[in-house]
C-alpha cells in the first residue's frame, strides 16, 4: 500500500469520529422527534459509517475487490440522500 493511501486512510478515521457528533446534532436539531426526511438522514448517517468502516478494514489487508464494493455502496448512499434533498416535495414511503 503507498503512503498516499496510508494518508487517504487516516483522513478517513478522522472524517468518521465526526458521525457521532452529527448524529447527535441532528437528533438535538429534530427535539426528539423525528421526521421521515431525519429517519432517512440518521440511516444514511448509520449505514455510512459502517460502509466506511468496513472500507478501513479491507484496504490494509488488500481487499481491494470488497472494498470497490464498499464504495458503490456508500456512492448509492449519497445518490439517494441527494434525491430527496433536491425534490420540493421529499416523500419518503
């Protein structure tokens, strides 16, 4: 593994021990009560964070095929937040 991913990999932890405190932010933001546009962001928010946690384990270890995976996933978490945060109207079924 080059030192450029070793550094990609270590900005990434940092980047990840910000999702508790987003997560608790956005819980503090809603009051306690939570609408279907919050439950959407707190999953995105909860499946990222394993996706990206996963992605730490892999990539020391060469996992390189699981780990590409790892990244569809987490660019079709991006995808669907950003659908319902571009429409006037998010409906959430």
């Amino acid at each position: 593994m080059t030192n450029e991913v070793r550094k990609s990999l270590t900005a990434l932890r940092k980047v990840l021990k910000g999702y508790h405190t987003s997560g608790k932010a956005l819980y503090a933001a809603c009051g306690g009560e939570l609408f279907p546009c919050d439950g959407l962001a707190m999953a995105v928010l909860d499946r990222s964070l394993n996706i990206a946690e996963g992605f730490l384990v892999l990539m020391p270890k060469h996992g390189y095929i699981c780990a590409a995976a790892l990244l569809r996933m987490q660019l079709d978490n991006v995808l669907r937040f950003h659908g319902v945060l571009s429409t006037a109207e998010p409906r959430i079924a």
